[in-house]
C-alpha cells in the first residue's frame, strides 16, 4: 500500500471536510479538535457529544462521520434534502462534487 498516497487522501478528505463545516466552528471542534490528520476522539464519543446540537448539525456530523469512516450507517437521502437549510444543502452537494474528482 501507498501510505504517501493515504496519507495525501486523508489530507484532502480533511481539506473538504473542514471546509463543507467551515461555517460550523463548533462541529469542526468536536469532530477534529486540532488534529489535521485524524478524528479528535474516537466516534463513539463523537456521537455521544452530539445532544446538545441542533437535528441539522447532528445531520452534518453524520454526513462527516460517513465520508470519513465510509463504515458509518448509511445517511437518508431524503433526510438531507429536507432537513438541511439552503447553503448547508448547496455546501453538501459541492461536498460530493469535490469528493468525487479531488480525493
């Protein structure tokens, strides 16, 4: 296995994930703290911290958590397109765009 080439993918995912949540500072906190190569905490504890957040930043840490571990539950479709509010959604759909010709 290539790890230069992992480890450059891992820097891209976090490169579209930090900035599909860049208008989110507190979700960016939980999910990454500091760290610029790895989740901040371990998942479960990611998603037991995740109560005092609203139902469309829970969205958007399942949709980070899915991307990044790509073992998560599958996300709702559906959910997404109603629950996310315009930019969210529009940020969302740039997400996929990117994902899919810069990773």
């Amino acid at each position: 296995m290539n790890f230069n080439l992992l480890e450059s993918t891992n820097c891209n995912l976090i490169l579209l994930l930090r900035n599909f949540l860049n208008h989110h500072p507190k979700i960016i906190n939980l999910i990454f703290g500091s760290q610029n190569e790895k989740l901040a905490h371990p998942i479960e504890k990611i998603i037991a911290e995740t109560g005092t957040f609203s139902s469309g930043e829970q969205l958007l840490i399942k949709i980070v958590l899915h991307l990044w571990t790509q073992d998560q539950p599958n996300i709702n479709l559906w959910l997404i397109l109603k629950q996310l509010d315009h930019r969210n959604f529009k940020k969302f759909i740039q997400l996929i765009i990117d994902l899919r010709y810069k990773i």
